[in-house]
C-alpha cells in the first residue's frame, strides 16, 4: 500500500514538473486571440519541435489514473492551440510529430472536452492529409481519422462544413490514383483508403464521388488481388462504406466475381479475426436488400454460405477464453446469416452446410454426442431433454439470433421438405422441441414479463416469434412437428394460459403503460394468441379469440403504439456501421407497427379457421354486434399505409370475406378514374356479344400484359404529340386498336377485372367470386386469384405491384406520347443525396390526365409553354423537379 502510494506521488511530481516545463515551452511561442479561440505562432523550426516535445512528453505522463487531473483540462485549450499552429505552417520537419500529439492528445482527453476543439484541428489536418508529400500525408491522415473517429453528431456538420471546403474526397481519390501506379508503400495506401472510408461511413453525401469514378472503382479492383491483410481491412472498409449507398453497392457488384471472391476470401478462417469481420461487415452492406442478396448469391451461394456456418461454428471449436473472443466474429457472422428471411437457392445450402446442428450447439452446448438417437425417443422424452439442456451458455447473446435465423429457415422451406430422408431429423426435432419449451415458459411468465430484465423481455420475443414462424411454415412437415409439439409442451396448462393471454389483451390497463418492455409484452401476447388459436385442441376459443383482438385492435391509437420490430429486437439495432441512403426501403414484412401486425395476423388465423358457413363464423359475430363497418373502414384505411407491408396483406386477407379484394390507394383512386375516361384511349376490348370497352394500351402493358396480342400493338412508328389536336375523337380514330376476346369471358366479370387492372382492388359479389378467379388466373393475375381463392397470406409475400414506373421506357415501346425534357442550360432530376441524373423522359397522356388536376389544365392547352412550377408524376413514385420544362 505504501509503495502504491510513494508511486502516485511520483507520478504527481513528475506530472507537475512536466507541465511546467510545458508552459515555459509554450511562452516561447506568440499567443494571440483568434476570435473566441487563443492561437500559438512560431516561425522558428526548433522552437516548435521543443514545445511538441515538451506536449508529447506531459500527455505520456498523463496515464489512466491521471488523466481526470485538472492540468490536463487547464492546459487542453493551449495544447490545442499550439498544435493548430505548428499544423497550419505545414512544414515537413515537425508536421509528423504534432499528428502524432494530436493521437496522443486524443487518446488521453475526455471526448466531452475535446469537442469543441475538432473543428479548429481537422481545418489543417484535412489541407495536411492530401499533400502530394508522403511523410506528411501518411501522419496527418492518421490523425485526422482518429480526430473524426471521435466526433460528436452535434460537430458533424460544422466539420463535413471544413471537410467540404477543403474538396477533401475529391484530392484523396486523386492522389490514391495517381500513387496507385508509383512503389509506395501499403502503408500509405491504407491510411487513405482508412480515412475515405470514415468520411464515407459518416458522410453520405460524399459516396457519389466514389462508385462514380470509373478509373477509382478499377483501381480498387487491381487492389484486391493484394494479400496483405492491413491493407485488406482498409480495403473491406472502404468497400462497405460505399456499399451503404444502394447504387454504390450495385457499383461494387457489376466488378462482380473479383471483388465479391475477395470478400469471401477474407471471411476465411486463416485471416486475422479483425479482418473476417470487416468482411462479414462488407457482405451485409452489399446482401442488405432482396436484389443484393440475390447478386451476391449467383456468384458464390456455397463459399459464402460456408464461411457464415463456419464462423458461427467457430466458438464450440474453442473452449474457454478462445470462444468469447470469437464471439464479435460469431455475432457479425450471425447477422449476415439474416439473408435467410431473403428467398433463394442459399437457403438450400444452410441446411447442406449444417445450419441445424450449428444452431443446437449454440442452444444447446451438451446436446450433439449426448443423444445421438434422439429422434427415437418419445416426445415427452424429447421435451424433457430439451428443457434440460436450453440453459444459459457462453453464446446467450447469440440466442436470438438462432431463433430468427431457424423462423427464416422454417417459414419458406419447400413444401415437400421432410428431414426424415436426412441427416438433419435429430437436430430439427430438437430445434422444434427447445422453441416450444422456451415459447411455454415465456407465456407462462405472463405480466411477469414486464418485471423481468429488460433485455430478458427483449430476447423473448424472438423466441415465441420462431414458434409461429414454424407453426405457419409453407412445409407441412415443419408445420406439424410444430403443432403437435407445441399441443405436448403446453399440455396439461395450455387453457390457463390461454385464457390469461385473453385475460391480459381485455383488460382496460393493457397497454396504457407505453414503455418499451409493456410494448414487447403487448407483441407477445398476441403472438401467443394466435399461436393457441392455430391450434385444432383451442380452437373452440375462436370466437373469444377474436373478439378480444378487435376489441384491442379497434381501440388503439395507432400513432401512440407505431412500433416497428428493429426498436425493441436489439440484435437487429446497429447491424450498419454506418449511415445507410438511397435505399428505398429497409423495413422488415412486419412494417412500422409491429403491434398491429400481430394484431391482423391473430384476426386473420381466427377468420381462416372459423369460415364464413361456420357456427362460430367471426364473420356472423361482427354482423351481430353492428362493428363492420367500422372494421372494413379501419381495414380499407390500413391497406393503404405503405409503411406496413405485412399488415396490409392480412388486412387485405380479412377484407375478402367482406367481398373487397385488392390493395386499395390513393394512386389507385386516380388511375381507376381513367377507366370510364375514353379520350386517350387506344384499344377496344370487344366481348363475343358485342360490348366492348375502351382501355388505355399503357396500363394493360405494365398491369395484365396477357390481354394485350402478342404483337406490336401499333403498326406505325412511335408517337409524336407535335401531330397531336385537341380534336379528341380524331385522336381515338387514328390510333384506336380492337382486341376481340373468347365468347367465355363475361361482361360482368371484365369490368371487374379492369376494375381491378386500373385501380388494384374491387369488390365482388359472392356469386361473381368464381367466375372472375378463373378470368384472373388466365390473365395472370395469380395476386387477385388467391385473394378471390381466399388462400392465407404466405411470410414475406410482396405486395403486388400497381405503380407505372416500368412505362418510363426511353422509347422502348409504342405507348408512349409526350416527352419531357428540361432546357438545356438546366440540370437533370437528381438524387437527393448521391446526386444521381434522370434523363429526359417519356411519360403517357392519360397518366398525366388521372395524376392531378393542374396537368389536365396543361394537357388541354397541350403543354406548349415552359412552366415553371412543380411537376409532379405519379408513377409510383412522385417525380419532383423545381426547373422549367417543355414538352
């Protein structure tokens, strides 16, 4: 204890002595005020390399029970100071150790307290980091990483403010460019390659410089075929800061095969484990969407399917201190296995590569070699097994995960999937068994939920999440063994815990409470609901069921409980290092409110199993308590939200039985009007009776092609609006074309599958339903004919597709008959972001005419003048431009 001390009083001597002989250092230089801020300048070399030395050996002192001591706060204002102005006279003898101070300054400083100083050392740090001179480009990049590594989101934009100014991105992909084809060495390149990725990852709006240069793209190709793993990591950084940017990352991917084998090959276990990160880290950014994960996956499915099992795996293949350090490797791994909920071939390959015997090491540490011939036992047996093993165990941070990755897994199998012709039997039962037992002891908790850890209530919604992903899986094996496990686990208290669940969902004071574990136990709850509900022994409680789930729908304010599943499942939170843009959309099936789509799908499976000609029918009910009207305005109102993809499908599932199929929306509502609107009308359906309807030619080409005749639909060349008057019946003669249809199709039923065409959904009488499934199915129209079929919603079904922006051809057919075009000294549309160009473009009259009621004004005037207002498009999108046009 006395040595301890004697030691610390030492250390405060030398501090103390330090810092004087710092201040005397920093006499020798002039002190003057810059605005607020006090600024240190000499011109003498020596001088300055005397008082960095001095600051370099005080912040050496300054260790980790030290560095609270008040001199280091009192002295950060002129420490500062005097670096920006040995900095700022960019000279090549000290500029390398006043970068390295400022490491050194960082390193030792309290975050708080170095804020407000970022701004006053980046300005000459940036200058310094793209200087042609290596010695001082090398030191100054370093430290302007760090420097950024370590700012605040309130500094962010005065900083990108002096990064900008300087044209940092731009000189630092010109002098990577022009090093590129000298000797330098890595070491170089790793620092630039480091320091664009941490602009790039915090900035997006400089990405667009790097996937648009051609010449920097190719470079960074030749780079891959690089071994070393510094410049490796650096390389895999880069790559995934662009690949945050959609377009970047399809930039990425049209290198294809050479930067995508690269990738790969870092993920392999004979690299360094910081370097398989950051390709785990690569491959989520360029797999974050369905048409990523499908790029990626057509060029290596298996070596890529392979790495991710193989790291997962890793942490059973080392014991003690050597698995938790692989679990950072095992968690990014776990991640990229996300792309399950993706479908696709890789899927497939998870299964051959061992997945299931993966994820039950995981669970279950002491099941594989304990129990080889588990699957003879009895299910009791099983269960009991399970119950045994699914203990806490060094990978308890990876438990969610395992169930996301097997619900994926589960709920799009092949339909004729069965493990009995496999290896994978054993492990899939007892997979089965332990999210059974983990589903009965969360619903068992009931209200206890919200007493729990709070990160205990979080990871037990991934756990009854898996349950009903099996339950509703598309294999009917996987289905089964589900159901029937899951009736034996909760059996004998299954209807205790059912009536609590009902119990809980009518109480008055459900929900009232808005903090997040009460909003997990609400998602809980009505998981489990309608896990019981799909159940054969608990569905005599479906009309309970039902009416307990439209009370609690009915009487929720969506705004107060708008919740979507990444803010409560915190191993989805963070997946990105950094920020993601231009992507469409990011959101899971489940949408925005995660509570209301548990809510529909709870709703849905009652509909689905009590029938409209049932004695229990929910539909009879709803009748007789005079709510359904109001339930088919709320559902009308919920399939037009966008934001909740999942919930519009069950909305849209329940609407059926109200004799209402489709999605309806408000572009929906402007293009139906155009149904019963002739002018610009360019083909006549004639029915074998006669009757004929006229229908726009574009619409039938982007909504039900298979009406239109094989052939081109004109015989003359394309259209040009400069022959067009405002005769409109002269316009219908000349371009009108007749389609005769067969004698079976009905009247009745083609206006009501153009109802649907124009507008996406319509309803239909119950004696019309069958004739026009067949009318739809022969159109191909296969969305309309399993509403009209009633066929439950399957995981992840995309909601089918009603905007035009496929007719925004570049002349690409013969529909098209106005062409916009911006004047000539005026740019194009752009990205907001990434700054991407849009041609000029060919749009269609009758899309302008339903699309707002000023382009009517401007189409009967024939939109011969430049306007200078806002023109917005409905293609699906709204196409803004503020610049002037003519057409």
């Amino acid at each position: 204890m006395k040595a301890s001390k004697r030691r610390a009083e030492t250390r405060s001597v030398q501090l103390n002595t330090l810092h004087h002989r710092l201040r005397d250092a920093l006499h020798l230089c002039t002190r003057c005020r810059d605005g607020g801020r006090t600024r240190w300048e000499c011109r003498d070399i020596e001088t300055q390399r005397y008082v960095l030395r001095s600051i370099v050996a005080f912040l050496d002192c300054v260790s980790e029970e030290t560095s609270g001591n008040p001199l280091l706060k009192d002295s950060a204002e002129d420490i500062v100071g005097a670096l920006v102005g040995i900095l700022h006279q960019k000279s090549e003898a000290t500029t390398s150790i006043a970068a390295d101070a400022v490491c050194k300054l960082a390193s030792v400083l309290a975050t708080s307290i170095l804020q407000p100083h970022l701004p006053d050392l980046v300005h000459p740090l940036s200058s310094l980091s793209i200087s042609p001179q290596l010695q001082v480009a090398v030191p100054s990049s370093r430290a302007l990483s760090v420097m950024l590594s370590n700012l605040s989101k309130k500094k962010e934009n005065e900083v990108w403010e002096v990064l900008d100014k300087e044209d940092i991105t731009t000189h630092l992909i010109k002098n990577i460019l022009n090093f590129s084809a000298s000797t330098s060495s890595n070491v170089y390149f790793q620092e630039m390659l480091a320091l664009l990725a941490i602009i790039l990852l915090r900035w997006p709006q400089s990405r667009y410089q790097v996937w648009s240069n051609v010449s920097f793209m190719n470079m960074l190709e030749d780079f891959c075929v690089n071994p070393d793993p510094s410049l490796g990591v650096a390389l895999l950084k880069l790559y995934t800061a662009t690949a945050l940017c959609s377009y970047g990352a399809k930039k990425i991917l049209e290198h294809g095969e050479t930067i995508v084998g690269t990738m790969v090959r870092f993920m392999g276990s004979s690299n360094p484990l910081s370097v398989r990160i950051e390709g785990f880290k690569l491959a989520q950014c360029l797999m974050l969407t369905e048409e990523g994960c499908s790029r990626v996956v057509s060029m290596c499915c298996e070596p890529i399917v392979e790495a991710i099992v193989c790291a997962i795996n890793e942490g059973k293949l080392k014991e003690g201190k050597g698995a938790n350090d692989q679990i950072p490797l095992m968690i990014e791994a776990c991640r990229l296995a996300m792309i399950t909920r993706w479908p696709g071939k890789h899927r497939l390959y998870f299964w051959k590569k061992g997945i299931d015997k993966v994820l039950v090491d995981i669970l279950l540490p002491n099941f594989v070699g304990k129990y080889p011939s588990y699957h003879t036992y009895t299910l009791e047996e099983q269960i009991a097994i399970a119950r045994e093993n699914l203990i806490d165990n060094p990978f308890l941070v990876l438990r969610p995960y395992v169930w996301d990755i097997l619900g994926w897994l589960s709920i799009r199998y092949a339909e004729d999937f069965d493990p009995k012709f496999s290896e994978n039997e054993a492990h899939f039962d007892v997979l089965t068994a332990a999210a059974c037992v983990a589903f009965e002891d969360i619903i068992g908790r009931g209200n206890q939920l919200c007493h729990d850890d709070v990160i205990s209530t979080f990871r037990s919604e991934s756990a009854v999440r898996v349950v009903l992903m099996m339950i509703f899986s598309s294999c009917k094996y996987i289905s089964s063994k589900a159901r029937s496990m899951l009736c034996e686990v909760l059996n004998p208290n299954g209807e205790r815990y059912l009536k609590q669940l009902l119990y809980t969902l009518k109480s008055p004071s459900f929900g009232v409470n808005l903090g997040m574990p009460n909003m997990v136990h609400i998602v809980i709850s009505l998981i489990g609901l309608t896990c019981f509900l799909a159940l054969p022994h608990y569905q005599g409680f479906i009309v309970e069921g039902s009416k307990a789930l439209l009370s609690y729908m009915m009487g929720r304010s969506s705004e107060s409980f708008y919740i979507p599943r990444s803010n409560y499942a915190l191993h989805l939170k963070s997946n990105l290092p950094g920020r993601a843009c231009c992507f469409l959309s990011l959101e899971e099936w489940e949408g925005k409110d995660v509570i209301l789509f548990h809510n529909l799908w709870g709703l849905s499976v009652s509909i689905h199993h009590s029938g409209s000609k049932s004695k229990c029918s929910i539909i009879a009910v709803l009748q007789t308590e005079n709510v359904k009207t109001e339930l088919v305005n709320k559902l009308l109102e919920i399939c037009k939200d966008t934001s909740n993809c999942g919930a519009r499908w069950f909305a849209s599932y329940i609407l059926t039985y109200f004799s209402y199929f489709g999605f309806p929306s408000e572009g929906g509502v402007k293009i139906g009007k155009a149904l019963s609107h002739e002018d610009y009308a360019d083909i006549e359906l004639i029915l074998g009776n006669g009757t004929s309807f006229c229908v726009h030619g574009v619409l039938l080409m982007v909504r039900c092609p298979l009406l239109l005749p094989p052939e081109q639909p004109f015989d003359g060349g394309t259209f040009d609006n400069s022959s067009v008057t405002n005769d409109s019946d002269n316009w219908r003669g000349k371009f009108r074309k007749e389609i005769r249809l067969s004698s079976h199709v009905n009247r009745l039923e083609l206006e009501k599958l153009l109802e649907y065409v124009y507008s996406g959904y319509v309803q239909v009488e119950e004696d019309t339903v069958k004739r026009l499934k067949i009318l739809a199915r022969h159109s191909g129209l296969h969305h309309l004919s399993e509403l009209l079929s009633r066929r439950f919603p399957e995981w992840a079904i995309e909601i089918p597709s009603f905007d035009l922006k496929p007719a925004l051809g570049q002349g690409k057919h013969m529909f098209w008959d106005i062409i916009l075009e911006s004047k000539a000294t005026e740019l194009s549309w752009t990205c907001s972001i990434c700054s991407m160009s849009v041609p000029h473009m060919h749009v269609h009259r009758i899309i302008l005419w339903a699309s707002c009621d000023y382009l009517q004004a401007l189409l009967q005037s024939g939109m011969q003048e430049s306007q200078s207002q806002i023109l917005k498009v409905v293609y699906g999108v709204t196409w803004v431009r503020r610049r002037s046009y003519t057409s």
